[in-house]
C-alpha cells in the first residue's frame, strides 16, 4: 500500500483526479509528495476501477502531475491520549505548541459512529453558567448542545468564556474538560481564548485545535471532528465531562460550501450544499451522554449569522439540529447590556428535563414562562407607544411595558464576572420584578408557588 | 441462487456494480461487509445501489451479491415496544451485538427469532381461508390482540392447524397446497398493502389537545401536516399526539431528527399510562429512529418502514396513529441520493418525483375495510421543517396539496410561550364539518356552536388588533375592548395548553367543552352587563373571571371550576347587569 502513484491528470481547486490505481477505497486518507519535498493530504471522495478523485486538505498550491500519491489504507484518524489535555494542536491534530507528538494510546476514525439512539440517556444534569438568562430561561444541561447564534462584532467570544470559566453542576466535583475547536478565526480571536485559558488554569484541562483564518479551509472540515474525536474520548475512556467550544461554525460552513463548488455540485439554497443539514448533524448529533457510562459530550458553539439573519442558511440548519439556541441581539449590545442575550428567540429545549423540583426548583419553568410571556408583550407595547404614546395605554399594558424595562435592567444585564446562583440570585430576582406586575396578570403561575414565593405573600407567612 | 458481481464505483452512499443483473428495488449486499442496499438505477450492464450503512473504505473490485428480495419488513408479533432504525434493525439487538455506537455490517433480525408466542387458532382443518383472514390470536401486549393473518397474496383450504408455544418462524398453519403459514410474513415496504375497501373518515382522533380537538380535529384515517420553524413545537405536538391519542397503535419515526428526543421517547414511555388502557404507552408503540447522523439512505427508506407496519396493523382492524417528524428530513434524504445520481433537479434540488412520493406516502393513510372485513384506520401526521420557517418552499407546498389538516405553527407564538404555538387564523381542518354531527351526538348539543362563536372572536380580534398598533386599546368602544378581553381569555385559557404539566398536558373533551362554555359565559354575562349600562372597569375586575385562568391546571377540575362559575353569577348579580 506504500506505492507511490505519478497519475494526475487533473488538478481543479481543491481536488485532484488520478487514472490508473489499484483499487482505492472510498474516504481514504491520502499523502501528496509534492516535487518540493513537501507533504499534503487528503481524502478520497469518489472512487472507481478508473478514476479517484482526491480533495487534499492544505489546498492544492503547488500541485501538479509530478506529485506522487500515495494512499494510506485507512481512514483518517486521530492519536488520542489523556496527554492531549493541555496541547495546542493545529486543525489536522498536529502539535503546534512545540511539545511532543502525543503518544497514541488508540487511534479514532475522526468521523465517529452514529451513537445508537437506544444508548443514549436523556442528559437532564443542570449546568449552572452563573448567567439568568441562560440558568434561569434556557438551562443548559449536560450532554446537550447549545449553540451561541450571534453577529459580527458582538460578544460572543466574552459570554462563551464566561460560560467556560464559571459552568458546573451544583455540588459535584467530577473531572471535566474542555474541548476547544477553532475553525477559520483571526489569530487575535484566538489569543483572546488562549489568554483567557491561560490566566484561569482552564488550559491545562483543556486541548485546543487551531484552523485559523489563514489556514486552509478544507483543512477546516476536519478540525471539528478532531475535537469531537478527543472530546469523545476523554469522555468515554476517561469518565470526563467535557465541554466542546467550536467557533466559528459559519467558517466551517463556507468551507463546505466552497468544497461543493469546487466539485461543481448542484447547489442548495444560497450556494450551500443540500447535503449541509446531514454534515452539520454529523458534528451536533456528537454531543450526549451514554447509559452507563460517567463521562458527557456538551456543545457549546459559535455561529455568526451572516447580516445577523436567522433564517440564514447556517442557523437555520443549525436551529434544526441544536438542542436550541442562545441569541445575542444587536439592539441590547446598542443599549449596553452585557451580556445581550434575547431570550424570546433563544430556547433551550432540554430546559424541562433539567430544572424543577430536586434540580433547581419547583417554580422554575412557571417563572420562566411568565417572564417570557410578559417581556414579550412589554417589547410589543414599545412599538406601540412610539405610535399612539404611552398615554393611550391602559394601566395594564403600563405595567407591561414597565416590566420590559425591569426584565433587561436587572435580570439580563449582569457582570462579566458575576456568577450568579440560580436559586439566590437569578430566581430571586426574577420574583422581584414579576412582583411588580399586578398578581393577577401572572396566569402561568400556579397559586401554591405564588403563595410560597411571591414576595408579598412570603413576608405575610414568614 | 446467488450470483456475485462487483463493485465499480464508490462515492457516499452511491454504488454503482456491474456483473449481476438485479431487479429494480432488489437488495443486494454490497462488499466484504455485506453492507445492505438498494438497486435504484439500471443502465446497460451497471446498477446504482443506494447503501444503507457508511461506505468508507469500500474499495472497487469488492463482491455484491444480489439477494433478489425487495426491501421488506418483518411483521408479526414482536413488533410493538420495539425500537428500529430505517431499515427495521432492532437498535436494542444493535446495542448488543455491537456496543454503543452503530458499527456497519451488522445484520439483525426485525422479529426476536427465539421468543415464542401463545398462538390460539381460530379457524380448524378443512375451513377455506384467504388473503387477510385470521387464522389464529397472540396475545402481544396486555391490551393487544394480535391477529396472525394469512399473507394477502395466499388462500387455500387448512389442512394442518396448530395450537400452543411457537416462534414467530414455526409453522403453524398448513394449506392443502402444501402453503405453510407462520406467525410471520415479509411485505416489501413500498408496496402498500391491499384493504376491500377504502371508506371516509367519520370519527375524530380524540387528542386531549385542545386546540386541536376543538379548532381543528383531524379525523381517524386522516392525514394531518405540522410544518413550522425550528423551536416552534412540532415534535412536542407530536409527542403528545402518541402519547395522548385514542388510538390503538402508535407507530412513531424518527426521520433525520435528534437522538436525545427518541431516547427521551424510550424513557418516558414506558412509565406513561395510556388514557385509555391505563397500561403503559409503550405496550401499544412501535418506534423508528433513524436519527439525522444515520446514513441518509436508511432515513429514506425508514418511512416506508413506518407505514408498512401501520398498515399490518390497521389490516387486524386496529386504529393506529402514524407520526412522521419530519417529513422535511425524509425529501431531504431524496434529494440527496437524487443528486449523488446526477439526475434533473426540479424546484429547490428535489427530484421531481418529490411530489409524487409525498402523495403516495399519505395516500396509505385512510379508513378501510381490511380484507378479512375488519373496519381499521391509519391517521398521518407528518411535521414538515421548512428552510427558514417560509411555507412557500417544496415540501410543504406539496404537502398542503395532499393533507386534510393543517396545523401552522408560528414562531411569534413560540417566543412569547404562547404552546402549543399552532396559529388559529391560518390553520385549518377539513373535516370539520364531516365530524360536526359526531361532535353533536358525543360532545354537547351546543359544542358546534359555542366553537363556532370562539373562532369567530378570534378573528374579529385580528381586525381589532389592526386597529389598536394605530390608535391605542384605550381608544376602542368599550363593546370592543370587552371583545378583545374574551380573546384574551380564549387564548391564555382555552388555546394554550402546557404539554410539560402533569394535568394540563391531557384534557379530555368533556373538560375542553365545559372550559370553553365558561369563558362564553362570561362572555354572554358580560355583553348583557354591558348593554344595560354597568360600567366597564367593573366588568373588567370581576375576580371570577381571573380566576377562570387557572382552573385548568386543577386535579379535580369540575368542583374548582363549578366554584368559579357560581362566584360568576354572584358578582355578575351585585353588578345588576342581568
Ligand atoms: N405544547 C407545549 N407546551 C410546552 N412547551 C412546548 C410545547 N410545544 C413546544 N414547547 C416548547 O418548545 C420547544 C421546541 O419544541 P419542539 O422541539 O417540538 O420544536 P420543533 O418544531 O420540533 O423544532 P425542530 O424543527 O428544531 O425539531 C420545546 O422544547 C418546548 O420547550
Ligand atoms: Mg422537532
């Protein structure tokens, strides 16, 4: 399988057809010796008794029909140890801190299996990140994933960090990790991570892949699965939960993108493959827990919309996938408010299986409806009383309006150090404010909880 | 009987093989693997074969055999409680033989080969059978009477019946042709299964969903769409619909959507009682999960599954309920081996014959007389995910052209937590007249009516709330801002219904009814108040009528909400409007 095969015909971007092989399979890794003396690699995406057809990872600058191919046997695979924690390693899992190759104590398929839907167990451990509105109105649980949808130039790199230095499961110590794939950032964006990590011990439980923004973006279609590769195994070979960051998922999908274009493939909406849905579910569906096993996989992404659209193909696809979504809204940053997560379009859809009784608390999920519920018809009422004034409202719809104002002020608007705690600080304030509604305009909460923790009826029975 | 030929050509989950000459839709075991697939392509001495498992590493020059079967299920006892992927593997027996994740290559069994059954014959030697009759019962779960049918295509004269312990692959019936019979039988799943006799839907599929049972009922046999946005409740509806309906049977696929919401399925069922039977809810469940990350060929195929098993089902004369979420992932996965295959893309990518196949698909839904004579129906229901939430893309305008029911979720609802957020004004039913006189007959003499009035509130409310983002709630005539009240409480009371609440979650049709009269009552009283000059804001702060908000979630829903209605008259007296 070492021979060496001089039979390019073609070379179109980032693909290389080749004549004449012994019989290649189907999603080989592939080495290109290049007349330089240097290496490439890459994939075998179609295969016949006559033609290969080869997309080569770092591009195909400098390529031409001398090139040898040479093709491995195998799929491509990760060397995976307990010594990745604490290595920086570049997008295709080769060392860039200067350190070691990682000696492997298993090689992984980077593609992973399917995990059978039979083995999973429903993930319903709270995570408390110390930030209301994700704690309070979309609960992050372990073994979900939950993607950051946000914009250019907002904070997201800031409450992603926060997320990483201040998330646990209240009142356990289990060891986790954290998984962190960069995919086509700037160096800058980066080294904000890096420092970040370093400066709080993080990186020495961490292990980082770096594709950044110069790097070539095919590579780029394999740095994600690197990470969920070593995420996966950490977590179960080594009982680790383990938090994966993937940032910056638009990049990953333009790479595929451009891929698709590159083998002049019928296009789907907006120039993305139609294929997008099932690759990106191929990284999302990565995230879980298994029955049985201690460890957990939980995503925590990135994603910039492009013109902050959600109905943009990438988040589109992504909302499909994900276990919900955490916006952050442009109009808040504007305002000021860090950090500018919009709860009405952020969800979390495994929020019920974490919170309530014996996990958070019993009123947890009311709390929270009514909340939404209010906020969302407060913000209604602003567009309004631009029209009409705030005079033409009724009392009601004032108090209404005046409760959109507390909500941002106190419940979204926090510190970016400040580590909430979800029953001390984030639902008690979201009783202080909804008690400044009238109590009958608080329908989706049940009289006992009213009577408990309603602070007007709790100063009367303490 | 098996001839080898090889491979040509790898690329995804398209094989092309040369040196055997399959049959369109023949199953063929593709490499040193065996890996499954699917001929879906012939031209000259090669054939395209779909593969249903992943294809790396697959080489030219590798073995096909040609199994010269189509695609087929396994039906008999044994199926319900099961969990499969697309293509009918048990993923418990997966599981086992292979550890967490799904290797390829492996093959199982649909029915447990070594479990046996109670079979009890109901016909004797000598009696002359044909296709569908029974020829004996399994009891399969406590409330499952599984009837062993003889195959539709065999009829004959029994020569030989047995009675007691048997396998699903014993024989336990003998023609006097020499015909033997076992409690199993195959059925190639894209060849609908035959019935005497397709009838109209008469009888609503009870849901315990009110917006659904009350604005929009889909009938038993009927078919019914679900498209909306990411987030905005399709598969929560879904659920509910399997979990709550007054069906027999549940067949639910999981077709290119999230593992964690079919384990969420497995968990949760089995610890569920049905309304009905007070049994477990996955005694009468059969699940298919062939989640977004398993290969998209099996995604394909995994409906056909569903409905084929539905249909084995609804020919023992069984009501059973068929989810599909989502019907979106199910063209996507057409649309992809479309492409692999280079054929002409019609709108958006999808082949052409997408529309085709979507009608096909709801067409094996329906209310039958099965061939032995027994009266079963198949409900669909299918959730359709459009890109970016817009209906005017392929699968669901294709979708609307077939469906009797349209249940449009709404995004804005679902971001203020208006559940299930299933928009009244563009949502429709069909068979709504249909099931007006059932509804007479079962509900209450004046249900058609006191709906009727709600729905039309409803839409005057659209207009008023046009005019109020102009001028201001404050500036209507106080007979409208009462309108806009009553609308209000529709909505919050009647129309949102938590699906995460141990009681509000199933609301049986009696308590949808008397809840709904409630609200009109006010509605009435308040009208009358009105008109003879009792002043607005009195009206507004009757406290019965804030406490109506909550009566729903009440264990003991009749005496909280008799305590309501009583306090109603009360203050409605001391306001002098009657
Ligand atoms: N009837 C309901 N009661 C309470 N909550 C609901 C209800 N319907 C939906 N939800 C909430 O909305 C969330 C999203 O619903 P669901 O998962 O059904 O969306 P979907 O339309 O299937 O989305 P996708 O297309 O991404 O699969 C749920 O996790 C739940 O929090
Ligand atoms: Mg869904």
């Amino acid at each position: 399988m070492t021979k060496e095969y001089k039979t390019i015909t073609e070379v179109s971007g980032p693909l290389i057809f080749l004549e004449k092989t012994e019989p290649v399979g189907f999603g080989e890794l592939v080495n290109i010796n290049l007349p330089d003396g240097t290496t490439k690699r890459g994939q075998v995406l179609d295969t016949s008794a006559e033609t290969v057809v080869v997309q080569v990872f770092e591009g195909t600058g400098g390529l031409n029909s001398e090139s040898g191919v040479v093709f491995t046997g195998e799929t491509i695979k990760l060397s995976v140890s307990k010594d990745m924690l604490g290595r920086i390693l570049s997008g295709a899992g080769e060392p860039l801190d200067g350190g070691p190759r990682i000696v492997p104590d298993d090689r992984i398929d980077v593609n992973g299996a399917s995990m059978n839907p039979y083995s999973r167990m429903p993930p319903e451990d709270f995570i408390q990140t110390g930030i209301s509105t994700i704690d309070g109105t979309n609960t992050l649980v372990r073994g979900q994933k939950l993607p950051i949808f946000s914009g250019a130039g907002l904070p997201h790199n800031e409450i992603a960090l926060q997320i990483a230095r201040q998330a646990k499961v209240l009142g356990s110590d289990e060891p986790f990790a954290v998984v962190f794939a960069a995919m086509g950032i700037t160096n800058e964006e980066a080294q904000y991570f890096m420092q970040d990590f370093e400066k709080t011990g993080a990186l020495e439980r961490a292990v980082v892949f770096l594709n950044l923004a110069d790097d070539p973006a095919v590579e780029r279609l394999i740095t994600p699965r690197m990470a969920l590769t070593a995420a996966e195994y950490l977590a179960y070979e080594h009982d680790m939960h383990v938090l994966v960051i993937m940032t910056d998922i638009t990049n990953y999908c333009e790479a595929l993108r451009q891929m698709g274009a590159a083998r002049e493939e019928v296009p789907g909406r907006r120039g993305y493959p139609g294929y997008m849905y099932t690759d990106l579910a191929s990284l999302y569906e990565r995230a879980g827990v298994i029955k049985g096993k201690k460890g957990s996989v939980t995503q925590f992404s990135i994603l910039t919309m492009p013109g902050d659209d959600i109905t943009h193909p990438i988040p589109d696809l992504s909302g499909y996938i994900t276990e919900g979504q955490i916006v952050v809204s442009r109009e808040l940053h504007r305002k000021g408010i860090y950090p500018p997560i919009n709860v009405l379009p952020s969800l979390s859809r495994l929020m019920n299986s974490g919170i309530g009784e014996g996990k958070t608390r019993d009123d947890h999920k009311a709390v929270s409806d009514q909340m939404y519920a209010m906020y969302a018809e407060g913000r209604d009422m602003r567009g309004l009383v631009a029209i009409v004034g705030k005079d033409a409202l009724s009392e009601r719809d004032q108090k209404i309006l005046e409760f959109a104002d507390l909500f941002e002020d106190r419940f979204v608007r926090q510190g970016r150090d400040e580590n909430r705690h979800i029953v001390d600080d984030t639902l008690r304030i979201a009783w202080e404010i909804l008690s400044e509604l009238p109590e009958t305009q608080l329908t989706r909460i049940d009289n006992k909880f009213i009577d408990v923790y309603h602070p007007a009826h709790k100063a009367k029975s303490e | 009987m098996e001839v080898k030929g090889e491979i040509y050509r790898v690329a995804g989950p398209v094989v092309t093989i040369t040196g055997i000459k399959p049959k369109m839709y023949d199953v063929v075991k593709v490499g040193h693997e065996g890996l499954m697939g699917e001929v879906i392509r012939i031209v000259g001495d090669k054939a395209t074969v779909q593969v249903y498992e992943d294809t790396s590493g697959i080489k030219p020059g590798e073995p096909v055999v040609n199994t010269g079967m189509s695609l087929s299920v396994e039906l008999g006892p044994g199926l319900l409680e099961s969990i499969y992927d697309g293509i009918q593997r048990p993923l418990k027996v997966l599981q086992e033989q292979m550890g967490d994740f799904i290797q390829r290559g492996v093959t199982a069994n649909g029915l447990d080969r070594d479990r046996k059954w109670d079979f009890k014959p109901t016909v004797s030697g000598g009696d002359s059978v044909k296709g569908g009759d029974v020829i004996g019962v399994v009891q399969e779960t406590t409330n499952i009477e599984h009837k062993i049918m003889v195959p539709p295509t065999v009829s004959g004269t029994v020569n030989e019946i047995k009675k007691g312990k048997f396998t699903v692959d014993e024989t336990v019936c003998v023609l006097s042709d020499g015909t033997e019979l076992q409690m199993m039988q195959k059925w190639s799943v894209r060849e609908p299964r035959p019935v005497s006799k397709k009838l109209m839907p008469t009888k609503p599929l009870i849901t315990g969903q009110r917006i659904l049972d009350g604005l929009f009922p889909v009938a038993k046999g009927g078919t019914a769409a679900i498209p909306g946005p990411f987030g905005s409740g399709k598969t929560v509806t879904q659920q509910q619909l399997a979990k709550w309906s007054d069906t027999d049977i549940v067949v639910y696929i999981g077709c290119g959507e999230r593992g964690n919401e079919m384990a969420d399925v497995l968990n949760e069922f089995p610890e569920l009682e049905d309304p009905k039977t007070g049994r477990p809810l996955m005694e009468r469940t059969v699940l298919i999960a062939n989640t977004s990350n398993m290969p998209v060929a099996a995604r394909e195929a995994s409906v056909y599954t569903g409905i084929t098993i539905a249909e084995y089902y609804r020919d023992m004369g069984y009501d059973v309920s068929l989810m599909a979420d989502s019907t979106s992932r199910w063209a996507e996965s057409m649309r992809e081996i479309s492409s692999r295959l280079e054929e002409m893309p019609g709108e958006e990518g999808y082949p052409a014959y997408l529309s085709a196949r979507l009608s096909e698909f709801y067409e094996r839904a329906g209310a039958v007389h099965s061939l032995a004579g027994f009266d079963g129906s198949i409900t669909v229901i299918g959730a359709v995910s459009p890109p970016g939430g817009d209906f005017s893309e392929p699968v669901t305008q294709n979708t609307l052209r077939i469906v009797k029911v349209f249940w449009a979720l709404d995004a804005k609802l679902s971001q203020r937590r208006h559940f299930p957020s299933i928009n009244w004004l563009s949502s429709y039913s069909l068979y709504t007249n249909g099931l007006a006189d059932w509804f007479t007959e079962n509900v209450a003499p004046d249900w058609i009516y006191i709906r009727d009035n709600a729905m039309d509130l409803l839409q005057q409310e659209s207009e008023l709330q046009e005019i109020v983002q102009l001028v201001g709630s404050d500036a209507l005539p106080e007979d409208q801002q009462l309108t806009l009240e009553i609308t209000r409480m529709i909505r919050e009371y009647f129309l949102q219904q938590n699906a995460f609440h141990p009681v509000d979650t199933f609301c049986p049709f009696d308590k949808q009814y008397k809840l709904l009269k409630a609200i009109s009552k006010y509605g009435e009283m308040a009208n009358a108040a009105l008109e003879s000059g009792v002043p607005m804001s009195d009206i507004m702060s009757v406290e019965s009528k804030d406490d109506l908000a909550k009566v729903k979630f009440e264990e003991d829903f009749e005496p909280a909400l008799n305590v309501v209605l009583t306090k109603m008259d009360e203050e409605f007296a001391k306001l002098g409007g009657k």
